[in-house]
C-alpha cells in the first residue's frame, strides 16, 4: 500500500493505493480500533479517515463538537483526534467536557491544530489531551500517533 498525502491540508490532496478504497474498513468489522476524528473541516475528517482505514483502523466522523458528542452517545472509539480551533465549540472545551464524563474519561485522546505556539499545545495538554499534533502533518506521522495509543 502506497499512500502520498501532500500536503494534509489546505492543498491538493491525494491518495494513491493499490487497495480498492472500497475495502476500507467500516466501525462493524474487526479492526486495529476505532478512531474519532472531529474537525469542522470536511475534507481533512475524509483524508484522516482514509488514511487510518487503509492501515487497518476503523472511523467516525464529526464535524463538529456537537456532532461528536452525537456519535459518542451511541459508540465509544479506542482514540478521539479533535481539532482545538472549530467554530462554535471549540476542541478544548470539547476534550475538558470528555474528560469530566465518566464514560469517555479513559479514551485517549489527540489535539490536532494549525496552532503551534507552545503555550497552545500546552493548554490543549493541561486540559486533557493525552497528546497533540501541529498541522500540517505527513501520514506516516498520523499512523505513528495513532499506533501509540492502539498498536
């Protein structure tokens, strides 16, 4: 499998693989785990998704807090990557509320953001983020992320 994402975002994207993308795997199949991505940006939760699903994890998508909140109360995932800027709720806010429930306390999660000042990704920390990402990033380093957390 081949995948060249170039840039992640806010560019041309592309996927090429020599697996059909109809084999992707869905939330109902046996799978590495299940990842929550949460951002309000369409096409960054639809290359994610791809990406992990083509190395064996199964996804959900939200775009948006309250999106995922929505999903969360009728699935748990393995792994939530939510954005920290989105409009309307923002993704701090997003992972204290996470934290503060009983149910989804103990789902790692990783804060992924175009910010990149230390004092951003450390507030992202502080408030519960088990770890955080700057944007752009390449696939291998989503996979690396991801397989820290569910191997």
């Amino acid at each position: 499998m081949y995948l060249d994402v170039s840039p992640l975002l806010f560019g041309e994207l592309s996927i090429v693989t020599t697996t059909p993308l109809a084999t992707a795997t869905s939330p109902l199949q046996t799978t590495l785990g299940c990842v929550l991505v949460v951002d309000d940006e369409p096409a960054f939760c639809t290359v994610v998704g791809e990406i992990l699903e083509l190395s064996g994890y199964s996804t959900l998508k939200a775009y948006g807090v309250a999106q995922a909140l929505e999903i969360l109360r009728s699935a748990t995932p393995d792994l939530i990557l939510t954005d920290i800027m989105m409009p309307g709720s923002d993704g701090i806010g997003f992972i204290r509320r996470l934290r503060a429930t009983p149910a989804w306390a103990h789902i790692p999660i990783i804060a992924i953001s175009a910010l990149t000042l230390p004092e951003d990704l450390r507030e992202a920390s502080e408030n519960g983020a088990d770890a955080c990402m700057t944007k752009p990033f390449s696939a291998e380093d989503l996979r690396q992320a991801v397989r820290r957390y569910l191997g």
